[in-house]
C-alpha cells in the first residue's frame, strides 16, 4: 500500500512540473541598447569579439548592467549581430535598440532572440550602419533578471535565426535529477550501504 501512495504521490509532482515556468523575470518591460563609442587607445578597450565566434555576457546583480559591457570588434566589420537568452518574452515587451542598427525580437520557444542588422536600403538613403573592425561597442541592460546570461554571435550567413542557437532547461529536470538522488539515498538505507 505505501507503493501506491509514493507511485501516486511522485506522478502527481511530475504532473504539476508541467505547470512550472523557469522565466522568472521581474515586472516590467526589458530593455537592451547596443551603441560604439569611441575608443582613444591603441591597445584593446574592451574584450575582443570575432564575427562568427560565440561569446557571452551576463547580466549584473542589480540586472541593469552588462558583465562585461564593452567588446572590441576584431577580424572583420560586424554586419548584424544576433543576441539570445533563455526566458520566452513577448517580443513586444521587449525593447532593443542601437544607434548602428535596426532590431528585430523574435521568440524562439523558450529562447527570446535580439537580432540586430542593418536596416533595408531606401532609394539614396542607405545608412553605413554596422561596427567596423577596431570599433568598440558597448551593450547597456535595463530590467532583465539579475545574472541572466546572454549568448552573442556576429555576422550570421543565413540572416535572423528561426531556431535557438542556446536551449532552455526544462523545469522539470531538477526535479527529476532530485527525485532519482533521494531514490538512491532510500535505496542505499535500505539495504545498509551508506553510513
């Protein structure tokens, strides 16, 4: 009888993971500005970033800063940038802007993307846009979770992403990962293997 109740017991907690979301954002919209300052030094101001190289940043405690909030662009002009982070937002609660680039917020399942590309040519009007080698750029937070990682890549060949580069942890993982231990644990009692 102490089966059947532990059997129902465990599948009703593994019914109500389906329930549990792992965004946990704080109200209010986020925001994500990515501008190029200047840099008046010959040696690298910022950490050094290459178009097609992965690279990451997180945000700060407070969830207002970027850790770290500079990148030097090296190797070749950066002509969209594509950032993701794990939480699905609503890409209208999301806003991203920059000063050499339009952006565009997409939600990819559990993964909220921020591409920034250079905005459709008009007739005569077609702005430079993009970073070019050397150019220091920097990436300012406002209202994300605090230490939220974020994972970057410059240059895409195909244009904006229709599928997570990242994935999400599903919330039930832990759970699962936490029922098997206390399994273990009950099963070495029982049979006297841990002291």
């Amino acid at each position: 009888m102490k089966a059947f109740r532990l059997l129902w017991a465990l599948s009703l907690l593994f019914a109500w993971c389906g329930f549990a979301f792992g965004d946990g954002l704080p109200p209010g919209d986020p925001r994500m500005v990515v501008n190029d300052p200047i840099c008046d030094s010959d040696s690298p101001c910022a950490q050094l970033v290459s178009p097609l190289v992965p690279f990451t940043f997180t945000a700060g405690a407070d969830g207002n800063t970027a850790m770290p909030g500079s990148f030097q662009v090296s190797g070749a002009d950066f002509f969209n940038l594509d950032i993701e982070t794990i939480g699905a937002i609503p890409p209208n609660l999301v806003d991203c802007q920059s000063n050499e680039f339009a952006c565009t917020v997409t939600d990819l399942g559990d993964v909220t993307d921020m591409f920034f590309h250079i905005p459709v040519c008009e007739e005569f009007e077609c702005p430079s846009g993009g970073f070019p080698n050397g150019d220091v750029f920097t990436i300012s937070l406002l209202g994300w979770q605090p230490n939220q990682e974020f994972f970057a890549i410059a240059n895409l060949p195909d244009g904006q992403p229709t599928a997570a580069r990242i994935s999400a942890p599903e919330p039930s993982a832990l759970l699962l990962l936490g029922s098997g231990a206390l399994a273990l644990l009950g099963r070495r009692r029982i049979f006297g293997l841990g002291h």
